[in-house]
C-alpha cells in the first residue's frame, strides 16, 4: 500500500482516513467527532480542516474509494470465459477477500444510518452499489441462459447471496481460523448444491 | 394489539416505546433525544422520565421484547414432529413473518453500535440471541442425523441462513408486492435445493 516516495502529506492523509474508518467502524458515524479523528491521526484540528472541510466529506471519501475497490476487484477477478458457477465462485470469494481486507472501511460504508437513508447517499455510490448487484445477476442470468443455474427468481436469488457476504462484517472475526474467502466458498457450495442430498428429489 | 379495558397510563408507555423504535429505526440510536421520543409520544418530559430513567432504559425494552416474542414466535410455530426440512422452512417463514410485524423495533434492535459492541449489550440478550441460534443449529443437525440433510458446517449452514433473514431489514419493502414471509419461503428453497439443476454432480 504504500508507495516509496510518498509525501509527507500524503501520509498525513493515510493517517486520518485510517482512523476515521477505525473511528466510524467502532463507535459509529454520529458519535465520532472531528477531534477524535485529529488526536487519533495524530495531527492537528487545523491540519485536519485543511484537508477535510467536514466528517461528512471524510466519510464519503472512505466509503467511495472502498466501493470504487470493490467493483473493480471483483470485475478484474472474474474470468470472462469461465463457466457461470466458476463465476460466481469468484464473485463470492473475491467479494469476501476485499471485506477483509479493507474491514473497516467496509464497516463504515454499511453504517445503517447511511445505507437505510437513500436519500443520504450519493448518486455516483447507489451507481456503485447498483452496478455491483447487476454484475452479480447477469452472471446468475448467464447461468440460467447456458442451463447451468435453475432459478425462479435471479433478483432474489442476488439478494440472498450479497446478504450472506454482506452480513459478514456483523461477525467475522479476522483473527478466527477461517478466513474471509474460505467462508465464502463454503456459502457458494450451499448456494449452488444446496443442503439436501442430491439424491432427492427437489 | 390494544386491549379495550387499557389503562391510561399502559397506553402512554405503548406510545413511547412504538414512537422510540421509529426514531431509533429512522435517525439511529445516539441521534435520538429523550426530547424527540417525548414529542413524537405527545407527552410531557417529565412524564417520560416518570416511566423511563433514560433513553437507554427505553431501547432496552424495546429490543429485549422484540427479541423475547422472536424466540416465542419461532419455537411455538415449529412442529415438533415434522422433518427437520419442514421444521427448516418453518423456522425462516416465522422469523421472517415476525420481522413484518414487528419490522421498527428489529430495526432498532438492529443498530450496528449494539451489535458490534457485546460489551453493552444485556447477558440476557446475548442468551435469547444466542437460544435462538441454537435453535436453528439443532435443526440443521437432526437434520443431517437423518440424512435428510448434507452439511459440512453446521455452524456456518446456521450463519449463511441467520445472514438471509437478517439483512432483510436493510432492503426490504413493506409497501412491495411480496411479503417478507413468502422471501424466506424461496430462500429456503434455494438454501435446501441449490441453484443448480438437481441432475447435476453437486
């Protein structure tokens, strides 16, 4: 992450969105203050408002790059010749290993008071997230198309897969055994098998 | 809900903790003020703080009702002789039929600065939430007891499942053309059947 001949500035900057995130992911949006942020980063209140002119501002700029990280990650990991299951294998762990390593932004980024406030919320990040969903059903779409995929309902289907990586951050636990990823597979497998034996009828 | 001898005074209460939950689902927990849940209650401050200490007092009832009436909800649904698949799509139905009725407390009871810190909550909550995970786990096992199911991680089986019903409140639409219940019933039918073709090698 960090380059060679970084500014000083540049690094002051690292520092307060480093902690912001922290910040936000721990105590919340509403309860972290624009002091909190400057003695957390270790700079002071006019360094801060001289790079920042609100909390707001640093939010967003949190959250858009780590949706922005999000989307291109996940879009530059999917094979485009690769079987729709092969795809959606690498949507759901690609997804899982961005979580983790980017937590608490992400955390930040899925602060309720944000996500149940469409209003709040940027134009260019419901784009974002817009965009994201659609990735994930056409492959689904695709899947149906090709036969490999038996779905009544793609959209649902979307969304229960997004809820199973978006609940993550409610209780992963990066120090666990297991990471991120390998939870993600094992969701793919249940998701594309399903739980019954195959044996049965369904 | 309203029984037709109710006091006066239960009928305050009602009206507190129902105007609390919304303030807490709609602004979040820390931006709501005892002001605010008395003025949207229409009564008086005083008369507030005569039926509550603090606003912590009143989120507490809220949540640990809500969490309380799941747990009844859910166990008193299940037929206790019924395959673990029925007991299964049973256990997502009335989970998610519970959330609909009861959608702003569990949004309240939602907020991620609770969740994410167990420190603040109740030993009390911790257990109904944690009888109601277990609840669902012992499914999932007598489930693979008698073949009925194929499950490698039960504990990760019960999450992907938790995970579906409980992100719903971050999306779901009251006023849309499908009831939450009728979500679980399909997601339930995904998790138990995959979305792949049943021919197919699993």
């Amino acid at each position: 992450m960090r380059g060679k001949m970084r500014e000083p500035a540049a690094d002051k900057v690292t520092a307060i969105l480093e902690t912001a995130a922290e910040l936000f992911a721990s105590k919340g949006y509403e309860a972290t203050s624009m002091r909190d942020i400057a003695q957390g980063a270790g700079v002071s209140k006019s360094l801060l408002y001289h790079h920042f002119t609100d909390k707001y501002q640093i939010f967003t700029r949190i959250t858009s790059q780590s949706g922005l990280g999000l989307n291109e990650a996940v879009a530059r990991a999917i094979p485009k010749e690769a079987s729709a299951s092969e795809q959606l294998e690498i949507f759901m762990r690609t997804t899982a290993d961005f979580f983790e390593e980017n937590r608490l932004s992400w955390i930040s980024a899925s602060q309720e008071f944000w996500t149940s406030n469409e209003a709040q919320m940027s134009l260019q990040m419901k784009l974002r997230r817009d965009s994201f969903e659609t990735m994930l059903r056409r492959i689904l779409e695709e899947g149906v198309k090709r036969g490999e995929f038996q779905i009544s309902d793609v959209r649902l289907a979307g969304r229960m897969i997004l809820s199973s990586l978006n609940w993550m951050y409610r209780w992963y636990n990066p120090a666990g055994s297991r990471a991120a990823r390998d939870i993600a597979g094992e969701y793919y497998r249940m998701i594309a098998f399903g739980i019954t034996p195959r044996g049965e009828q369904g």
